[in-house]
C-alpha cells in the first residue's frame, strides 16, 4: 500500500532535484551551501552566510532566484545606509501636489544583503523587522512583503574593520548560518576552465515560478516527526545550556549562553526540511545531524576562556552531538 504522504513529498519536491541541478552548473563545488539554501527556503527561515569574497555566495542566491522566477533584489550595506533606503519612503510629486511612497529593495523574493554587518545598527534592525514580521510600516500604513520572501545576508568573517557585528539577539533571528569554504582543487579547476579561459556566461534555467515554493511547505507539513527526534532535538539544545547534564562538565567553562527554545523550533524546522530534500515523509535523527552545526553554530556564544584557548561555538556544538545518546 503507497503511503500518501511519501507520494505527496515525491510530487511536490520533484522541482527541487531540478533546481538544485541547475544551481550546480553553475556554482560549482558549494553542494553544502545549495542544500542549505533549499533547507532554508523550504522551512521558511533566513540564512547568513559567512565566507570571504570570491566564494560565489551572491552568485548562489541570484542563482537560486532566477532557478525560482522571483523577485531579485541585492542591497550593499554601507555604514552611510538609511532604513529608508531599505524599507522605501514617500516621494513628493511638485506638479500634483501628492505624496507618493516609493517601496524598497526590501519588497522582493529574495533579497541579498550583501556585508550585512557593515551597516548600522539602524539599518540591520529594519532589515530584521521584516524578516521577522514579513512586513513593514511605511508611510503610516502596514505592507505585507511578498511570499515565499528569503533574505540571504552575507558577511566577510576576516576584515572586522568598519563593521557593526549583529547582536547575538538579532543573529538568532536567521534559521541557518552556513560557512562558505574554499572548493576543492578539482572544483576550482572547473570554476577557472569555465571563467577564466572559455568565460561562459554563466546562466540558470527557470524551474518555476515562487508559487511552487509555497505549495512545497503546504507539504512540508507531511513530513513526519517522532516524539523520539523530538526528544534528541531538546536533548541537544539542553546539553548547550547545561553541558554538565550530558556527561561535558568539561564544556561548562567555554559556553556562555546556549540555544533557547527558538533554537529547538528552528533544528525542527531545519531537520524536517531536510528530510524533505532527501525525499522522506520522516525524520531521522541523521537529519537533526545533518543541519545542527549550521543552526546552532551562531546561537552558541562561548566565553573569553573558550576565545583565549582557540574553541569555537562549532567545536562546542560538535562535541555535544558527539556527546548526546541518539535515539
């Protein structure tokens, strides 16, 4: 007998195989960083991606946007930016005599905001307003951004001078923080074959159109979660507040504040994406696997001690997985 749910996430997830395909003819070598932007999109989460110039993240998002039909704005975060300039303003009109409001780059599908952490406080707080509201007041009247809406914000983690980094309050608020890393020796052989001597001109197919996405998280919905991944879910994110419990009294000195609830919601969401991607109306605990580093790697917050002896939030969180039992 064919489980309706399982044929369900076959049919609605069959564009993704398509769009990740396409993605990969052009970024080569970032399969992590596209699944990770599937996961995203998928649960409904914002991403931050952190990695130096040259690693094709804008080329990623622009890729994806133009793979889905939608709305593609790329904003460059400068410390002389205005919330206004994110969000739009009104305008005036000296021949009518009438007001009217222009929107911002902010009212798109997709938007990339590129060196998130170089503008000021100001501005990453409207951003993070609407990523968090899906919308945003403008001239006295409340406007719903559009749907699926994705944010994809990027910041350089080797030059700090200049920048205004994120609170870790406003941090939290992205699903996913992925780490952008070189490609492999073969991959960066392609990736200069294709740009340095034939210089193809790199293009995408469209796949759909964003309605597509909305129905594939209708589905999403199918995907199953056992009350035993839930319980390895909040086992993790506990084991991040009070690592003494989980057998890593050890930990205890490095960590200053762990995951929150939201934390838990978010390795949920994430994990059940994921299982989707594969093509699964359940998850494993091998999907909670598969997404913690890039939920929990920026929720972490480790101490000086941790900062003086070179452990990171990512070796915390890798040694609670190692740690916890799995169901």
């Amino acid at each position: 007998m064919n489980d309706p749910a399982a044929a369900r996430i076959e049919r609605e997830g069959a564009f993704l195989r398509d769009v990740l395909r396409e993605l990969e003819g052009v970024v080569v070598g970032q399969r992590a960083l596209l699944e990770g932007l599937l996961v995203g999109l998928l649960a409904d989460g914002h991403v931050l991606l952190e990695g130096v110039p040259g690693l094709a993240k804008s080329l990623a998002a622009q890729s994806l946007a133009n793979c889905l039909g939608g709305v593609f704005r790329r904003i460059q975060f400068t410390p002389d930016l205005l919330p206004s300039d994110l969000v739009g303003t009104q305008v005036y009109n000296p021949k009518s005599g009438e007001w009217s409001v222009r929107e911002g780059p902010v009212f798109a599908h997709f938007v990339l905001a590129d060196e998130i952490n170089r503008a000021p406080a100001k501005v990453q707080s409207a951003l993070l307003e609407a990523m968090q509201e899906r919308q945003v007041s403008l001239a006295g009247e409340t406007r719903r951004l559009p749907a699926p809406f994705l944010v994809l914000a990027t910041q350089n983690p080797v030059e700090q001078e200049g920048t205004y980094p994120l609170p870790e309050a406003q941090i939290d608020r992205f699903l996913l923080k992925l780490k952008v890393d070189y490609p492999a020796k073969a991959d960066e052989k392609e990736i200069v074959r294709r740009l340095g001597l034939a210089r193809e001109r790199l293009a995408v197919r469209r796949v759909c159109d964003p309605s597509r996405v909305l129905e594939a998280r209708e589905a999403l919905s199918s995907v199953y979660v056992d009350d035993k991944v839930l319980d390895y879910v909040v086992d993790v994110v506990a084991a991040t507040r009070r690592p003494a419990e989980a057998g890593l009294a050890e930990l205890a000195p490095f960590i200053l504040y762990g995951g929150s609830p939201r934390a838990s919601i978010a390795l949920t969401a994430a994990a059940r994406a994921h299982a989707f991607l594969q093509g699964r109306a359940f998850t494993l605990p091998a999907d909670v696997k598969a997404v913690g580093a890039a939920v929990l790697r920026h929720r972490v917050v480790v101490t000086y001690e941790a900062e003086a002896e070179g452990v990171t939030s990512e070796n915390v969180v890798a040694r609670i997985f190692d740690a916890v039992r799995v169901p």
